[in-house]
C-alpha cells in the first residue's frame, strides 16, 4: 500500500459535503483554482498511521452533464486527475434525487463510497435504511454521518483506507433498455475503429475515460465531447455514427436519447430506493415546514430577512466595538513608543505614518469583519440564506433576473470574486452576464472598513441603521443595473427556476470557526501584503518632493502633502469630486483604493497621521482612533457627516479591485466586459452621490 493517495469530495449542493471536509482536514486546507478555469477548489491533508491523503473538495453537482461549470470541473477532475477514491455524500432527506449523480458516477469507474449524511434527521421524516442492502445493489460500500456533530468521520477514514487497499472494484453500472444498449455497443465499436485508424486517441477525455461512459456522453449530445471530436480528420463519421443512434432511438421510444436515459436512470434509482429503505408517513408537521410558514410567509418574510440584516449590522458594532478598541489601544501604544524612543526624521514617519497609521488603521477592523462574516456563515449554513434567495424571487424577476442570481450577490456580502465565480450555476448566459455586472455592486468585506471608520466618527449613535442601509443601498442599484441591463443591454425573458430549499440545520461550529479563520487569515495577508506596499508607496507620494521653505520657518505638514507627488495628482482629479463635498486628500484615497477598498482607509489614515501636526492638540481629552480621524477630517478637509455618507456611497459602488475585475475578464473571456464595469461603476457611483450630496445640502441633513 503506497504512502500517498487522493480522495475526491462529490455531491448535490447543500450535502453537507464542505463540512465534511472541514472534518476531515481541519485546518490543513487552503484554497485555489482548477487549472484553466476561474472555479475555486479546496484542498487538504488527511495523516493517518503513516499513510497521507490530499482530499480535494469538487464543487456541488447535480449531474456530470455540462450544463454548468460546476458540473463540467466535477467532472474533468475525476478524468484528467483520476482521484483514488470518490466519497460521494448525499442528504439523506434527499436521497432519490443524491443517487442521480451516483449513478453518473459510477459510469466513470473510479472507486465509490457513499456517505449517507444527515443521517439523524432519519426518524424525523420516517425514513429506514437498510445500508447492506443499497451497499449490494450498488455494488459500492454505504456508510452514515452526520456532518454537522462529526458524527461518522471514523468511518469514513476507514472505509477510504479499506478501499485504498483493495484492489477489487465492483463494475456494477446500470443496465439501460435495449435499444439504448444497443446503441451504446455500437458506438464503443466505432470508438473502437476510430482509436486504430485516426488522432482520437489524442483526446485526453476520450482517452483517459471509459469507452461505455464516453459512448453514453455522445449519445445523450454532450456538448464539451461534441467541441473534442468536431476537429478530427473523420469526425464526420463518427457524428454519422451518433445521429444513427439517437434517431434510431427517437423512433422507437418517441423520446429524444438524453430524455430516455435519464427516465431509465431515474427508474433505476426508484427501484433500488424502494428495495433498500422504507418511508413512513409522517402526519406532523416538521420543523423546517413550521419555521418556513413564518419566514417564507409573502407578507411578512421579506420584512423579516431585513430585520434579520439589521439586527446582524447592530451587533457587529455593538459587539466588535470593544475588541477593536484593544487593538486600537494597542496600535496607539506603539506608535507613542516609537514617537518617544525614536529621532525625528523619515524612518520614524515611515514607521508611524506609513506603516502603523496605514496597516495598523486597516488591521483595527478584523473583529467587525469576523462577527460579519460569523453572522452570514451562520445563516448560510442553517439553510436560511435560500430562503433569502426564494423571498427575493419576485423582486428580481422585476428586474429581468430569477431568485437564483441573489445568490452569487448574497455572496458578494463577503467578497466579489468567489461571488463573481458564482454565476456559472446559472444557465442562460445573458443571466450570467447581467449577475456577473451587477455583483460588484454588493457590499463586500474589503469594503467594510471604511464604513465602520466614518460610521464609528460620524455615526456612533445609529451605527448599526447606517452601515444597513448602505447594504440596502446596494442591493436596490444592483436591482435597478440588473433592469436597466436587461432592458437595453442584454434583452430577454427571465426564465422560471425551481429553487433547492435544505432543511434547517444547526452548524457545524467547527466549520463556522475554520470559515472564520479562512477569511480573517485572508484580511491579515492582505494587509500584511498588499495593503502594506500600498501604504509604504502612498507615504512616498505624500512624503517626496520635500518642499523647501523660503523663510526661517519650516513647511507645515499641510504645505508639503498639496506639493507632493500624491498632492498633485489630488489637485487634478479635484474639480471632478468637488460637487460631491470631497477634497483633493479623499480624491488621493480613492485612486488608491482601485488596488483594494481597504487601502481607502490606509490611506487617509496615513494622510491623517502626517497632517496631525498642524490640529490642535488636546491632550487633556483623550480620543478614540474613530473620534480623532473625526476631527483631524473636519479641521483639515471639512467633513461633515453629509461628506462622510457620500464617500460611504461612493466607495460602494464604484468600480471594484482590480482582483474583481482580473476574475470579470477570465469569466466572460473578454475585456469589453471587465472595461464596461469599470466606466459604469465610477459613472453611477458619481451620479448617485452627486444627487444624495446636492439633495443634503439642499434640505440640510448632515451638513
């Protein structure tokens, strides 16, 4: 038995199957991209007894047929890298419809197991299985879990060791009707010929898969092996060969050849479901259909998942105010040290200005950003967030879009670009493409510091009602893009969907801890990388050219940042930002931002800290790093909470990092589409807070 294997994680959506191998890989995971496509992959270590095993978590399919990407990786991944072992995980409350996919699987012959999880939820909706007998019939071992309380982890190990140690695999696939049968012989015979006489045996997917799955996927008119074969010397023949098949299947069924092999399929699954388990009938009422009388009522439950929101909002401030004010503490400290143990000069203002007053201004806000994030994984993993799918349904349908698009922009909510990836679970591609315009629009994480900055200065007493409604403001322009789109740019029907509603659930707080941890690891490199070369590079721009003084007095701070590089720039682009209430010093933040929002607050942190020496120093009343920002930006560039609401706007919506609009361009493999994003955000973010800026002054909120 070698030392090394590789074991494949493959399931429907909402199986439990990321769970899972959260449990199996804990923390010795990270995350990447499949080769070639823009589809994120997990990947982690399992060590047991000496042996070590990469488990790579496939994205959720429903079929291996290549209607989606999704699907379409699924797939490519157990043929290209030939994984030792699939552990196929399936909801046992939706264990009918779970088996499609098994069955699929199966086709490719690669060893199965198959995990039955939430298997506690068995004697809630009356349903007996008799694991031996589904393991006889699918010639396959079945094993139970529940994810959730890493109940069953133990024998999924094993189960994976055993198997990796046998050499017997059964080839137990499922028998289609004669005349698909038929048909199947007869296309691996042309394979067969085609292999000995022309380049087919170049086609990676022919050639590493087997002949009877390849013959299935050309007769049901798989499109991504149709794009393989069309370049052949003789691929007339074989598309002969196909359209012979599938019409001779068309008339003797009636049906088309996709059509009867799923009914056969489907057949086949009934019949083993109903030899293997038993279902009761249950006559009350379950929980999860209590709970969605409430939360999915047509009155009441929109209003409910903006409470919902709200509330999250509230406590994010009310929560994190207190950690973040420690690491403030902290960051103060230190800079007060380096003030009293260092000469004056550049690598003292480097250090306190740049990298302090820049990073240190950015790192403050890591706990908002995990009570955030530990409040949407939660409502996520509890099965609620569908439901915030299914309410917005008509909503969305108003603006040419189903409730599925709110699910990449619900995602959004954390960052852009996995939210941008989301889109390939959606069919028709002139949705994709408006989802995939209108995503950048959602609020992401990056973008939450410079609200919690501005709301903690000019805000405090109604921080939880303001940061909600800039969300909400997103939302509502993401639903006007997405009409306006598919109104003059990409015209067409919306297209009805039936949306997948999990049971309730509690999570997994193993797996909300370890999501945590992935996304507050991910802020802290940012700003341990990106965010501090930013800071260091926009302290050389404030900072070079010295400006020299023609009197006996030095330049002030406010003198030599309007001469700087960074001033200069600040200078020109003014004019254009002067009707929004914002000054050359937030035009120079801004521009920065375009790298990643959170430099936003970097770099007026920086333009702040080098400016304090010109505002009065009140040492008698000590402030807060919030109540400070507050009155060097009133004192220096005027600020009023009007000004700080616009720049909360105008960094919401307009254009998203270069990270973001990197991913548009791979997705939509164009760069007319990544360059559209970025004129018409900067356009709407300038229209929007012109009118909000001017309509203030006008009724005189805020000024």
């Amino acid at each position: 038995m070698k030392k090394e294997y590789c074991i494949a994680l493959a399931g429907n959506p909402n199986s439990g199957k990321t769970t899972i191998f959260n449990n199996l890989t804990g923390a010795r995971q990270h995350v990447g991209n499949y080769p070639g496509v823009t589809v994120e992959r997990k990947e982690g270590y399992l060590k047991h007894e000496g042996t070590t095993i990469k488990v790579v978590d496939l994205p959720g399919s429903y079929a291996l047929s290549p209607y989606s990407p999704d699907e379409v990786v699924t797939r490519e991944v157990i043929i290209r890298e030939r994984p030792d072992v699939i552990v196929n995980i399936v909801d046992i409350s939706n264990l009918q419809r779970n088996l499609n996919l098994t069955l699929q699987l199966k086709e490719l012959e690669v060893p199965i197991i198959l995990v039955l999880n939430m298997y506690d939820l068995t004697e809630k909706i009356g349903l007996r299985v008799d694991m031996n007998l589904l393991s006889q019939l699918l010639g396959i071992p079945v094993i139970s879990s529940t994810g959730s309380k890493n109940v069953g982890t133990d024998k999924i190990i094993a189960t994976v060791l055993q198997v990796l140690s046998s050499k017997e695999y059964s080839n137990k696939t499922i028998r289609y009707r004669a005349e698909i049968e038929e048909a199947i012989s007869s296309l691996e015979e042309t394979l067969l010929s085609a292999k000995e006489y022309q380049e087919i045996e170049n086609i990676d997917v022919i050639k590493l898969s087997p002949r009877r799955w390849v013959a299935i996927k050309l007769i049901e008119g798989d499109n991504e092996l149709y794009k393989e074969i069309k370049n052949l010397s003789q691929a007339d023949k074989l598309f002969a060969a196909i359209e012979s098949s599938r019409a001779n299947i068309k008339t003797v069924t009636g049906d088309d050849a996709e059509v009867v092999i799923a009914e056969d399929r489907y057949a086949s699954i009934n019949g083993i479901f109903h030899e293997a388990c038993q279902k009761e009938i249950i006559s009350k009422v379950t929980a999860t259909e209590k709970i969605d009388r409430v939360l999915l009522n047509r009155i009441i439950g929109l209003p409910l998942f903006l409470a919902m929101m709200w509330l999250l909002f509230q406590l994010t401030f009310t929560i994190g105010n207190y950690p973040m004010g420690w690491i403030e503490t902290g960051f103060t400290t230190l800079a007060d040290y380096l003030n009293e143990t260092m000469s004056e000069g550049m690598l003292r203002s480097l250090l306190v200005d740049g990298i302090i007053g820049g990073v240190g201004g950015v790192v403050v806000f890591l706990p908002n950003i995990l009570l955030l994030f530990l409040g949407i994984a939660f409502l996520e993993a509890s099965g609620y967030m569908s439901r915030a799918a299914f309410l917005m349904d008509r909503i969305m349908h108003k603006a040419g879009l189903h409730g599925k698009s709110f699910i990449p922009m619900l995602i959004g909510f954390g960052c852009s670009i996995p939210a941008i990836m989301a889109t390939r679970t959606l069919e028709n591609p002139r949705d994709r493409l408006v989802t995939i315009l209108i995503t950048p629009l959602m609020s992401c994480g990056a973008r939450l510091p410079v609200y919690i900055l501005l709301i903690a200065a000019f805000f405090p007493e109604h921080a939880g009602t303001v940061l909600f409604s800039i969300y909400l403001i997103g939302i509502i322009m993401a639903i006007i893009m997405a009409r306006v789109f598919r109104t003059w740019l990409l015209p067409g029907e919306a297209e009805p969907f039936v949306m997948e509603l999990p049971i309730y659930r509690l999570p997994s707080f193993k797996s909300i801890l370890i999501h945590m941890w992935e996304r507050s690891w991910l802020y802290l490199k940012k700003a341990g990388t990106l965010i501090l070369a930013v800071s260091i590079i926009m302290w050389a721009l404030f900072t070079y050219p010295e400006t020299e003084s023609i009197t006996p007095e030095p330049v002030s701070a406010e003198v030599q940042l309007e001469n700087s590089y960074a001033g200069t720039v600040g200078k020109i682009i003014e004019p254009v930002l002067k009707p929004l209430g914002f000054d050359w010093k937030t035009g120079i933040a801004l521009v920065a931002g375009f790298g990643a929002k959170e430099v936003v607050v970097s770099t007026l942190g920086t333009l702040y800290s080098l400016s304090e020496e010109d505002l009065e120093d009140d040492s008698d009343n000590p402030e807060t790093g919030a109540n400070a920002f507050a009155r060097r930006a009133q004192a220096s560039s005027g600020y009023t909470p009007l000004t700080a609401y616009v720049l909360m706007i105008f960094t919401l919506l307009y254009v998203p990092c270069m990270a973001s609009i990197a991913v548009i361009k791979r997705e939509t493999n164009s760069w007319k589409w990544p360059g559209f994003t970025i004129i018409y955000t900067i356009a709407l973010a300038w229209i929007v807070s012109f009118i909000v800026f001017q309509l203030g002054q006008l009724l005189g909120i805020g000024v």
